[in-house]
C-alpha cells in the first residue's frame, strides 16, 4: 500500500531522471560484467533491468563514474526498495552508502531535491503505514547513510502522533536496544560511529518512554530507554542490566 506523498515522490523521479544514461565512456570490469550487456542497457534511457542486473548496478564498485550509473537507474531501483525487491547482503546501509558515494546531495538542484523528497516520503511512509515492505529501522539505516546524519529523519519522527509511529518506535528499540546498550552501532557506517550513537540515544531518551508507554510495549524496552540515560557505572550497577546481559 502506498500513500499519495510516496507516489509523487516516485514519479518526480521519473521525471527528474527521464533520458539519463551512464557515462559514455564508462567501462566495465571483466570478472563482473563479462558479456557487457549491462553495460548496453545503462547506455540506453528509460530501460527497466532484471532484478540481478539492478543489485550489480547499484552494488558494483567498479564504475569510473558511480553518480552517472545511479541517476540512470534511480526510478527503477526506488520504486523496486519501496516494494521490498532491493535485497542487500548485509542490511540497507548498504543502498545507502552507494547513494553517499555517489555525492547525490551535489547534484543539480533539480535532481538532488527529487532524491530528498523520495528519502523523506519513503521514510514517513513507513512510520504510519501499517502495512510496509520494509521495517522502518532498514529504511532509516538507509536515510542515515545516505544523508551522514539522524538529524533530519528524527525531525520528521518526533512531531508524529501516530499509534503505528510509535509502533515503529518499539520496533526499532527493540531491534537495537542490546547494540545500543552495549555503546555498539547498529550497523557499520561510514559517518562518525560514536557522534551518531550519541545523537540516537539522547533522542531516544527523551522522546520514546512516553510513546512507548502510549504503545502498551512490554516493560523490558521501557527499562533498555531508561538504562541507555544512565551513565555507565550507574549502568552496570542498575538490577536490570543483567536481565539485559
């Protein structure tokens, strides 16, 4: 199911990204693409890729210019991550590093706009629709990395007085809670571990016991929240962290 905000989005990228083309000269590595038919298609505009095809496209760090590759294939691979076709190896940090790399926030006004408008309609999508693709921590992992920052995501989060948003909120506690506890990133990142580790669980701290209780959570995530606002010592010493541990 998806909304009227994450439908335009899609479609601005379509319009945005209509005719774009890989580099003409770009090459491609032999033990990868040893029959150069995805190269041909990156060549040709507006030409949807089978699924293999678009994971080695987006995946592949071989391209002389990797920004190129993802404008020409960016409808097609937002509109199959919104479905919950884009299956990396690892988590979806990995989409969003190969966005970083691309340097898709010095693009052309136009086009960088259309790539934060689809993050952002994505993102909220998935904090007050029931029914998603993808669980919204991955979609958030993938923001995260893409853009190097919680900041504008939390933003977005906090202002949202929704059952299934605070749903979410549960959700991504109790997904990262032992990590976070244990001063541990959720997932390998390329931004500043300790700075985003930081900014998460003093917001965590802050904005998620009262939704948390409004959510009827079990009683072990409300005790992670308030074990994260301890400082160490008081931490460890602290009866619930060994039901923790």
């Amino acid at each position: 199911m998806s909304t009227p905000a994450l439908d335009t989005a899609l479609a601005d990228l379509i319009a945005t990204f209509r005719g774009m083309t890989a580099h003409p000269d770009e090459h491609y590595c032999e033990c990868r693409w040893s029959k150069g038919e995805g190269l041909a298609l990156l060549r040709t505009p507006d030409t949807w890729l089978q699924p293999r095809l678009l994971w080695r496209m987006w995946w592949s760090p071989d391209w002389d210019d990797h920004a190129a590759v993802l404008r020409r294939i960016l409808p097609q691979l937002a509109y199959s991550l919104v479905k919950g076709w884009v299956e990396p190896i690892g988590d979806m940090s990995e989409v969003g590093r190969s966005l970083a790399f691309g340097d898709w926030q010095q693009w052309p006004a136009e086009q960088a706009a259309a790539v934060r408008g689809f993050l952002h309609s994505w993102w909220e999508h998935s904090l007050t629709t029931p029914d998603i693709a993808v669980p919204a921590y991955e979609v958030l992992t993938l923001c995260v990395e893409a853009s190097g920052t919680f900041t504008p995501w939390l933003d977005a989060w906090e202002p949202l007085s929704d059952p299934v948003a605070d749903r979410r909120l549960a959700e991504i506690v109790a997904r990262w809670g032992p990590d976070l506890l244990e001063n541990q990133f959720p997932w390998h990142t390329r931004n500043d571990e300790q700075a985003q580790h930081a900014e998460l669980t003093t917001w965590l701290v802050r904005h998620a016991p009262a939704r948390l209780r409004a959510a009827d959570t079990p009683d072990q995530l409300l005790q992670w929240v308030r074990l994260l606002g301890l400082p160490e010592p008081a931490r460890w010493d602290d009866p619930y962290w060994d039901d923790h541990s």
